[in-house]
C-alpha cells in the first residue's frame, strides 16, 4: 500500500469512528436527560475545569460538545469556547433570555443555539447533525495528525500569525512538541492570543474588559485587523527544542507592556474576566516562563519529559 492509499484508508477509519458526546451541565436530572437522547453514551461533567481539561486531554478531535445553561450562572464560559471553537462542534441550551448575554466567544464556537423548552426529537436530530461534523473534521485531521508526528521531530521552526483563529490553531499544532499537549495547548493559546490583541492590536486590559462588558470584542478585534495602523502586523513564534527540553519563543510588533504585574494575584484586577492568563501559563502550563524588558516577547520552556 502507498502512502497516498495508508492516508485514505486513515481517513475513512477515522469518519467510520464514533463520536463522543461531552455534556456540561449544572443540573444533573437534565444531563441525564440530555444522556438518554443519546442511549446513555455521553460523559457528563458538572464542573467548567473538568470540561475543559477532558477536552484537551483528548487525543484527536471526535467530540460533540452539549453545554447546558439552564440554571447556570457561573464564569468560565470564555474558557471552554476558546478550548473547543472552530474544531469541536458545540450545541448550546439556554433561555431564549439567555443568549443576548452570552459572550461573542461562545456564541462563535456555536454549531447550534437551542432555546428551552426543547423536544426530544430536536435535540437528537441536532445532536446527530453535529456528529456527522465532527466525523467529518476527525476524517479530514487523519492527514493533519500524520504531519503532527513530524513535528515531534523538529529541532527548530519559525511560524507566523495574524488573526486569532491563527494564533489558536498554531498554538494546538505546537503543542504537539511538548511533553504535555494539553496544557503546553492552554498555555500557548493564552500567549499567543495576546500577542494578538495586546501585542499587534494594542488593546489594554481595561479596554479588553470593557469591549468583553459590552459584548463588542470581536467587533473591534476585526476592525483594527483592517485598519491600516495593524493589518500589516504578524507575530511571530519561533520552537525550538533542546537536549534539556522544548522552547517556544513569541514575539509581537507591539510596544509591550508592563508583564510583571501579571504574573502575580491583583487584588485589582480580581473583579475583571481577563487578565489571569499569563499567571495561569506560568504556573500551570510551563515550568518557566520568561519575558523580554519591553514585554513583546515571551519565552515558554517545558522540560524533557
């Protein structure tokens, strides 16, 4: 067999597969519920953490996530949409109140937004219409995985990115190289988003927490994409692996910033939604974590395993 014929045969294996139906939801009954559309086969977590880390955790992208916000009214949704957005298909449940207040990052993740109350019939149907995507996005990532394992290989890469979607797809690519994917993914994905908005883009933490209030992030994410000032901006994110264990080095085009008051607790900055994702890289995600004098660069390195 070539290798063209290994790869097809990869990626019909893989669309064959069965898709794992993840429920978060803060009331039990109704997970069960939500459970019983589909025989029972779903892994249910009460916890946003957990949902997350599972997710991550997984090995390859053959998951349907079902979030349930009936009776929810905690933080962490950002979180859980930035873990699962443009790869893993997500239904959300809510009250037709709900949705206006539901962030632009989950709204975007979205496959499907389904107000209660809601039939049997339809959740099943819209549950198997996400499965068939999520077969699909595994299929097509047989190839994607294969290139992965070059990766595991490389001594040293440069890489470049623009947009968020970029930074988020580069920043799970990269962690393949480290001995932890899932939290190398975490963390990457917190540095490499800010070199974006902060860096390239310049929007400060107080004006981030504003747009984020006001529901107009996004919007003003793809406004200064276009504008003149930034468009023409890329960061940069350069590995590099080494005897004593893997690097990456991120740099953005912006002025920098202020990093060492982020990487500590503020009591300042506990009533905000943002800003924790630096502390949360460097003591979770990497075992260093190093930034340049101005603060548009940042070094990660996880040791050898």
């Amino acid at each position: 067999m070539n290798a063209d014929a290994a790869l097809k045969t990869d990626a019909t294996t893989a669309e064959d597969a069965p898709v794992q139906i993840v429920v978060f939801s803060a009331d039990a009954r109704h997970a069960r519920v939500i459970a019983k559309y589909q025989d029972g086969a779903c892994m249910i977590f009460d916890d946003l953490e957990k949902t997350v880390q599972h997710l991550m955790d997984m090995e390859d992208e053959r998951a349907v996530l079902v979030v349930d916000l009936l009776g929810f009214s905690g933080d962490g949704l950002d979180d859980l949409a930035e873990s699962v957005a443009g790869h893993i298909p997500t239904i959300i449940i809510c009250e037709a109140a709900q949705e206006p207040h539901l962030s632009e990052t989950l709204l975007d993740a979205a496959f499907f937004v389904l107000h209660a109350p809601i039939s049997k019939g339809t959740v099943k149907c819209i549950i198997d219409a996400a499965k068939k995507k999520a077969a699909k996005t595994r299929a097509a990532g047989a190839h994607y995985l294969k290139l992965l394992e070059t990766l595991k290989q490389a001594e040293t890469g440069k890489f470049v990115f623009r947009t968020l979607k970029e930074a988020e797809t580069l920043a799970r690519f990269l962690a393949y190289a480290f001995p932890d994917r899932a939290a190398a993914a975490k963390g990457l994905t917190e540095l490499m988003r800010n070199a974006v908005e902060h860096g390239n883009l310049e929007i400060g933490f107080k004006e981030k927490a504003r747009l984020m209030e006001d529901g107009m992030l996004n919007a003003e994410i793809e406004r200064r994409l276009h504008n003149p000032a930034y468009a023409e901006r890329c960061a940069e994110a350069v590995l590099a692996r080494k005897p004593e264990g893997v690097y990456v080095i991120i740099t953005d085009k912006g002025p920098g910033f202020q990093w060492s008051d982020f990487t500590k607790f503020s009591p300042a900055r506990a009533a905000y939604k943002n800003g924790r994702g630096i502390q949360v890289a460097r003591l979770t995600c990497f075992d260093k974590l190093a930034y340049n004098e101005a603060g548009n660069q940042v070094t990660a390195f996880s040791a050898a395993g």
